[in-house]
C-alpha cells in the first residue's frame, strides 16, 4: 500500500506539468477562436454599405461655376439636417469650373460622387465613360433636371447701342461678350438661343448660320465660362453686351453690379441636370448619403435657395409664391433641346470637332 501511494504520487508530479500544458492550449485555442470571430464580425459589418458607425461621412460634388452661390447656402442646410437625423457629420467637397471641363475632369479621375452639369450632354459623357448609369435621368426626379434658368442680354447703362433683341447683336460696331462653347455648357446654350431665335422668326439653317456667324464676328474674344464672362463685362468693363443665364445676371446684381438687362420674348430653356457618380459611390460605400443629398436638391427648401440666387425653381410649390413668380415672369416663347432634336443630335450638328461651331470660327479668323 505504502509503494502503490508513492507510485501514485509519482504519477501525479509527472501528469500535472501534461495536464497544465493541455489547459494552456485549450485556453488559447479558445482565446484565438473567439478573437478570430470577432475580427471576422467586424469586417463582415464594415463591408456592408453605411453599416460602420462612422461619425463623419464625406461626399464629392462637382458643379458648373455659376451654381457655387447657390451651394453655398444649401450644403450648410443639408449638413445640419444629416447631423440631427443620423448623428453624423458630413464634409462635402467642392469643384466648380466650366461644365465641359468638369465632365472630361470626372471622366479623367476627379473622384466626383454627384455631379450638377449645365447640360445632359456633359453627364451623357461620364456616362459613357461607364461612370453613371444609362438611365441616370430615371434614378432622381424631375428626369434629372435640378435647376432652370433663360437666356439674358445685359447692356451698358442708358443701353447707348440700342440692343434690345437677339438681332441687335448682329449690328455692326456691337461688341458682344459670351464664353466659348467647347469649353462651356452655358455658352452651348448662348449659342442655342441665337439659332433657336433664327428658327423661331422662320428662317432657313442657313440664314440662321449667317446670323449666329454674324454675331460671334462681333465676339472677338470667347471666355473659358460663364463667370469669366460675368466678370469680363462687369469688373472689366468689356463689351457692349452680354449674353448669359437669367441667374447670373440676378446673382451679380446682389453683389451691386447692377446693369440693364433684357429676358428676350424668343428665348430657350436652359436645363441643367443632375447624376449620381455609381462606379466612385459604389467604391466609397457612400450611396446613403449621396442619394440624401441629391433629393434634398429637389426639396421645397432646397429650391427656395436655388430661386435665390437667380435659378428658376423646377419645384412646383416654390415656383407658384409670389416672390419668384414676380421675379420670374413666363416667356412668351421657349424653345426646347427637344425641338432641335436632343442634345446628341446639337452636339454632333453645332459642337463635335469640325461641325458648324468650328466652321464659323475658322472663317472669321480668315
């Protein structure tokens, strides 16, 4: 009895070192495994769009120039909104410039997650880069169009050349200032408001030719965009006459360049649409948010901020007060993209490399 005692307390100091060992590493295997699941649970959650508890999101827009004083009264509203309704903040980034050479910027790399474009053509573009979906204009309302506006002619106190129609600026020793259409959406439609002009008084392709070739002899010198315009005619001091969007026109008024100006009765109307960026908002699992911003653009608040900075609202509520229906009287004739045939049909007619926008400055340098 005594030798079987000692036998077996022999045993036990040999097994306890094998036993500690083996609930050592079943104790770490554990530790492993539970350590191991909850990394894969934290992916797994981080993976998931808009599921990470961040307190800060971040957005790109991507603007024409003319929409900046508008923006920056809306972002501040949309942020303070998000805050209180998901406790996050959001930092939106900006770029504004010339609308043609924002899309080719987009379609470049500049990491756009909403783009607000003077026209469809220029979101058309990113499109085809395989940036937006096709049918971008289904995927918000109003078919895309966020903001409106008309064409304008601003002349030089006491208006001495006497232009009060879009056939005054053809007369001679008129010196007119507009921005260049390759490189500016507004521009595009400066340009499509003469021709729509010409049509609408029944003249042939070609007499409209010869009056719009007319009209940029007497346009020398064709700014970058809009604003470059604005500020070449106001600042500057350049020209006799300045053709750009009504909301310009109203925008550099509150900022006390206030001069004489037309909203001709023949007049186009100016559609700027925007497009969610899909391929960077997938990459940034930003979509929530992106798509928050765009349909608060299209809110009654939103709109109210866009009519004051010189937009004519699409939103139906807003368009109806008394305030903007006095400040945006209707025109008695408004043409439309859609009359020339879409904008795929202008481009390809007025502004693809050698069409008639070409032709005419190719014959006015000769």
């Amino acid at each position: 009895m005594v030798v079987w005692q000692q036998i077996s307390r022999s045993g036990r100091r040999w097994l306890s070192p094998i036993a500690d060992w083996w609930r050592s590493l079943v104790i770490r295997r554990f530790i492993a495994l539970f350590l191991v699941g909850i990394g894969f649970s934290v992916a797994l959650v981080s993976c998931v769009p808009g599921a990470a508890n961040s307190s800060n999101v971040e957005l790109t827009l991507v603007s024409f120039a003319v929409t900046r004083s508008a923006y920056k009264t809306i972002i501040p509203k949309f942020v303070d909104h998000w805050q209180q309704d998901h406790g996050q903040t959001v930092n939106i980034s900006q770029s504004y410039g010339g609308s043609g050479a924002q899309a080719r910027a987009v379609v470049d790399g500049l990491d756009a997650d909403v783009v607000h474009l003077a026209l469809a053509l220029d979101v058309d573009r990113i499109a085809k880069a395989g940036l937006i979906k096709s049918d971008w204009e289904q995927a918000v309302p109003n078919q895309g169009i966020v903001t409106k506006s008309v064409a304008a002619l601003v002349t030089r106190p006491d208006n001495p050349k006497q232009i009060n129609t879009w056939a005054d600026l053809a007369k001679n020793g008129v010196n007119l200032v507009t921005a260049d259409p390759k490189t500016s959406g507004v521009a595009r439609w400066n340009f499509l408001a003469l021709w729509n002009a010409a049509i609408k008084a029944g003249q042939s392709d070609a007499e409209a030719e010869q009056f719009v070739t007319q009209v940029y002899k007497n346009a020398p010198v064709l700014t970058r965009d809009a604003r470059e315009a604005t500020d070449a005619f106001f600042k500057q001091g350049q020209g006799d006459a300045l053709i750009n969007y009504e909301n310009e026109i109203l925008l550099a008024s509150t900022q006390g360049e206030t001069l004489p100006y037309t909203i001709p009765d023949v007049n186009i109307s100016i559609d700027n649409p925007i497009a969610i960026v899909d391929k960077n908002v997938t990459s940034h699992r930003n979509r929530e948010v992106v798509e928050a911003f765009v349909q608060y653009l299209f809110t009654p608040e939103a709109q109210a901020e866009f009519a004051k900075a010189g937009f004519r609202p699409v939103e139906t509520t807003i368009a109806k007060t008394k305030e903007f229906a006095e400040k945006y009287p209707p025109v008695k004739t408004l043409g439309r993209v859609t009359d020339y045939g879409g904008w795929s049909v202008i481009q390809k007619k007025f502004f693809a490399d050698g069409a008639m926008f070409d032709t005419i400055q190719t014959a006015l340098r000769q």
